[in-house]
C-alpha cells in the first residue's frame, strides 16, 4: 500500500533503538501504578452510585464514573490492546478482555478498527473508521458534499456525544454479524473463543452496569444517570481522538494506481496526517495515555505511553532532516479551535485542491 522507500522510518528505528539499549520499552512501574489509580477511580466512582441518596451526588458520581472509563480506556484497554503495556502478552490479553468487558466495548473489532485500519491509512476516506460518520458529518474532504453538512459545526458535538451509544450497542453487532467495517477489506472471521468473549464480555457488562443500575434505581433516574454517563464518556473520548487527525494541518491523502497505493513510505505518511497537542500540559499527559503525543504513538505503538515526550525529541529532529513535518499545536484550546474550524470548513462545499486554503474565523 505504501510505496515510497522507507529510509525515513529506518534511520528513525534504529536512533529510537540505540535510545532505549537494553531499557524495557514496557512493563513501566509508573504505567502501572497509573494503571491502578484510574481502576480504583472507576470502581470507586461506580460503587458509590448505590450508596448515596443525594440526586445530584449521583449525577456528579455518573460524571466521575464517566470521565475515569475514559482514563481506563485511554491508559490501560488502549495500551493493553498495542501491546505497549506488558512485554507479557498474556498479561495485555487478559488486561485488554476485562478493561473491554468493564467499559462495554467489542474488543475484536475496535483491535481491527484502530490497530490495522486506523493506524495503517491514517486519513484515507473509507479506510480510516475514525473519519467515517456513518454519512451524518463530512469528516473528509474526499467525502462527497450535501447541503445537510453546511450547519454541521452547529450541531456536530451532539453526534459525538451519542458515540458511545452507537458504538457499544449497535455498532459492534452490526460488525459481529457482516464482519464488514468498509467495503475494500471485510473483518477476518472470528474463531469459536473470540466470538464466545465477545458475547460473554457483552452479557457481563449489560447485568453489572446496565441492568444492575436500571433494578436498582428509579426509571427516571437510571435513564438520566445513562444519558450524562453515555454524554460525558462520548464527548472526553471524541475530543481527544479527534483532535490528533481532524485539524487544519494535517493531509488526507489519496491513494491511486492499480492496485491502490500511497506514494510516501509509512512512516512519513503517519507525520503528514497526525499531530500533537499540549505537550508541555502534564495533567493532559497524564490523562490521555500520552494520546495527545500521537505522532510518537502512532509511529511507536508497542512503546508505553510513558516514553513518549523522551522519543519525541528524536522524531523530530530526524523529520526535520528529512524534510518532513512535525506537526503540534500549543494547547488543548489551539488545537480544539483548529477542530472546529475544520469542521465548519468541511461542511462548506470546497473543491478538493482548494481545501485547507480557507481560514475560517473560529
């Protein structure tokens, strides 16, 4: 898929590898002591729901439960499932199924969803899910423009919101049962324990976290409580992802030829559609799993989070060499305005070539 020589990533693998020597690129103590921080957050915060009389000490609660599932699913599911959290890789499988089965999602299918299609053709309209709305926004300037799009930077927040929702309880069955997730490469069939952890993990977290909650409180309240929940967790997830690969600085690229093919290598194909974001700020460090270091996660994806701002020096001097970006906003608020600009933008009707030109005050 990638044609371009590959001198870049080569010169850079070899610097990142004399920069680490014999140093263990996982199995980080400090991982692991975050590890079981944000796992006592979530258990804390879930638990407390049953023991508090307070409405609003409840909607608070939903809100922490929230936003520590993020952490979970940013720190220890989204590392286990690199690989980047344990050199044992019993240890990142076992990791991966419960932190998947505590936060609802189909582990299966998000590993192939991100960890092949995403990481690999970053940016590429219909290949990269992570651009694709189900046709509800223009994440894409390759995506064919609808008058429906033109308001969508008025109402785009309320479809990331619903994320979650879609993902957990439609998304993954509908993946299940077509094994499709774009129309060039179906889902490799799952074997007999995969489907069955998919279905157990399914079962378990609608009884502990759906059901559970649904007997134990009034409808009114179960139903608000999930809503904030869903909300909360949808907007801090999109919010981050999104940030790293729909911005104003950042290439879609096309493929073409026969067969279809991108003409750089891959690994400056990852710094053309990738960019950072507060790296100096060391609660958003803490927070995202060193997401917002996504040019070093996605070049690097099987080193732990906590080595990042180390390497980032190295990738970029060696892109710097080599004439290549390195793409990296400030702060979270630069690189948010910058989201929604492009946003705005794309649901304006821009001929490709064009596209990025226009600067649209936020």
């Amino acid at each position: 898929m990638f044609l371009g020589p590959n001198n870049f990533g080569r010169t850079l693998r070899i610097r990142v590898d004399d920069y680490f020597g014999e140093t263990s690129r996982r199995d980080d103590v400090r991982l692991y002591f975050k590890a079981l921080i944000i796992i006592l957050w979530f258990l804390a915060s879930y638990v407390l729901l049953f023991f508090v009389e307070s409405s609003w000490l409840q909607l608070l609660l939903c809100i922490s439960y929230a936003i520590s599932a993020c952490a979970l699913g940013f720190n220890v599911f989204h590392d286990a499932n690199h690989g980047s959290l344990s050199s044992s890789r019993h240890v990142n499988l076992l990791v991966s199924a419960l932190s998947s089965t505590a936060l609802g999602a189909g582990r299966y299918f998000w590993r192939y969803k991100h960890n092949v299609l995403h990481h690999s053709l970053v940016n590429v309209f219909e290949w990269d899910d992570d651009i694709e709305s189900r046709g509800y926004l223009r994440l894409s300037p390759q995506q064919p423009w609808k008058s429906k799009y033109e308001n969508q930077h008025r109402f785009f927040f309320i479809l990331y919101g619903l994320n979650t929702l879609e993902w957990f309880f439609v998304k993954d069955f509908v993946h299940y049962f077509t094994l499709k997730i774009n129309h060039y490469r179906p889902i490799p069939p799952m074997s007999t324990g995969q489907k069955i952890e998919f279905w157990t993990s399914k079962v378990v977290y609608v009884i502990v976290f759906v059901a559970l909650p649904f007997l134990f409180f009034p409808t009114g309240r179960f139903l608000l409580g999930f809503l904030v929940f869903h909300l909360t967790l949808s907007l801090f997830l999109t919010f981050i992802f999104q940030m790293a690969h729909l911005v104003e600085k950042v290439e879609f690229p096309v493929p073409s030829g026969d067969p279809l093919g991108i003409s750089s290598e891959w690994a400056a194909h990852q710094l053309r559609t990738t960019a950072n974001f507060g790296n100096d700020n060391a609660l958003l460090n803490w927070f995202t799993g060193g997401l917002n270091f996504q040019i070093e996660h996605h070049l690097f994806p099987k080193v732990s989070h906590t080595h990042y701002r180390k390497i980032s020096k190295i990738i970029e001097e060696t892109a710097s060499e080599f004439g290549l970006p390195y793409h990296s906003y400030d702060s979270y608020t630069s690189v948010f305005r910058s989201h929604y600009r492009m946003v705005r933008e794309l649901g304006y009707e821009p001929v490709t070539q064009d596209f990025g030109k226009r600067r649209l005050a936020a």
